[in-house]
C-alpha cells in the first residue's frame, strides 16, 4: 500500500534564510525513493490550517521576521503542543528552533514568546556565532553531524528536554556548555543551517522513520556522505 505522508512548512515566507527549505527537499526526495507519497502544505502568517501533519519544518530568520512569526505560532500553541504530545514530528532551525522553546530575548524591544515545545530558552548574546559546525555523539547512532551556524542568540535547555550532541567544532546552543540543538519526544532543534539534512541524511532518516512509524531501507548516500565528511572538523 503506498504510504502517506503531510509535511507542514510553516511561515517559510518569513523564516527561511541560508538554505534552510532544502531540508523539505531532502524530506521529500528522501520518502518519495522509498516509494511514499508526500504533500507538502507551506502555511503562512493568516493561512487557514489544514490539519494534522506527520512533521513540521520551521527555519531561521531574522529577528524582524521573528516578531511576526512568534505572534502566528501562538496563535496555533494549543494545536502544536496537541500535535507534540500525539507524537508529530518538529524540526527548527535556529530562529525556528528558538521559537520552539519558551521565548527568545533579542538585544532590543519585548520577548518574543515561543510555543514551549522544547523545555528552553533564548537570550541573545553580545557576539554572532558564524561559521561551520560538526557535533559529536549525536543522535540518531551517536555519530557526527555537521552544518553552518550563523546567531547571536544562546539557548539554554532544561528539564527533559536534551541537546541533540556535543559541540567539536563551532559554538553550539551557546558557546559554553558544548551542548547543540534540541529534542524532546519527537520535537527537533537545531542551530545548523547549510541546509542540515542535505549532509545528514541518517539524521533526515531518522525523522522519516519517526513520522511513517517504520524502518526505511538504506539508499546509496554516497554523495551525502562524502559533503558530510568533507565538512567535519572544518572550522571554516
Ligand atoms: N535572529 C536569531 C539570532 O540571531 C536567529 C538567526 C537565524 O535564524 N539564523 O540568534
């Protein structure tokens, strides 16, 4: 029977910076070379809903943009933490993923509220973090991930809600504690942009298995494999 499956990209008119809308390509191309068949719903600030969706992509933006979105996304905060607790899957990106967690405080004006998926939080700091970033010990398989980091905001998680792996190169959720990104239940944050999943296709796997309930057959990741090592370890 040919499965189904419903990405909702959300206020990619606003939060989509540094490539992050290749991460619904590669989640697209990813299921549809395992035979399942996708719909992708972009749903922007005033858009009417349509539902529940198997995973949410959020990317990163600007502070600006963020103001808008914080607003949208608590409008939908009762729906989301439904879907959240049903098991829906969520991956953030940087301004994305900062909005998943309780608030972001920017250097100027009010916090901007998030929709607390993730046990965290954001302040913004006195330097930006750019440059490439490689994460040990992480998950799925407790190997490498790598990306580009480009904030000046440092998040600090809490509670049950645990990085995704261990800073080894670039400066992670704040350039302290070597901790990177985010998870709690099926709820994904992280700061790499590049795009992320391109480069970690056992990472973009592992989202796919959770959405569709079932283990994917392996596909020849040859060329993903060899941008992701070409990037480890590499500062810049
Ligand atoms: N505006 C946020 C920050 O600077 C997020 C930036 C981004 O999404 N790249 O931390």
């Amino acid at each position: 029977m040919k499965r189904q499956l419903k990405i909702g990209h959300l206020y990619p008119k606003l939060l989509n910076i540094y490539g992050d809308g290749g991460n619904i390509i590669t989640l697209k191309k990813r299921a549809e070379w395992r035979g399942v068949n996708v719909e992708v719903h972009e749903i922007n600030s005033g858009d009417v809903w349509l539902g529940e969706h198997d995973i949410y992509f959020i990317g990163g933006g600007q502070d600006t943009q963020q103001i808008e979105v914080s607003y949208e996304l608590n409008r939908h905060k009762e729906f989301m933490t439904a879907e959240r607790d049903r098991g829906a899957v969520f991956l953030g990106i940087c301004g994305g993923y900062q909005l998943l967690g309780h608030y972001y405080q920017p250097h100027e004006g009010d916090k901007l509220m998030g929709i607390s998926l993730l046990d965290a939080y954001t302040v913004a700091g006195n330097k930006r973090f750019i440059g490439n970033v490689t994460v040990g010990q992480a998950m799925p398989d407790n190997s490498t991930l790598v990306g580009f980091e480009n904030h000046s905001g440092l998040t600090y998680l809490q509670g049950e809600t645990k990085p995704i792996g261990t800073v080894i190169v670039g400066n992670g959720n704040n350039g302290v504690d070597k901790t990177e990104g985010a998870r709690f239940k099926n709820v994904f944050g992280t700061y790499m942009h590049g795009s992320f999943l391109p480069k970690n296709p056992k990472f973009a796997d592992y989202l796919l298995e959770l959405a569709l309930g079932e283990k994917l057959e392996p596909l020849d990741d040859s060329i993903e494999n060899s941008a992701h090592n070409a990037l480890i370890n590499k500062a810049y």
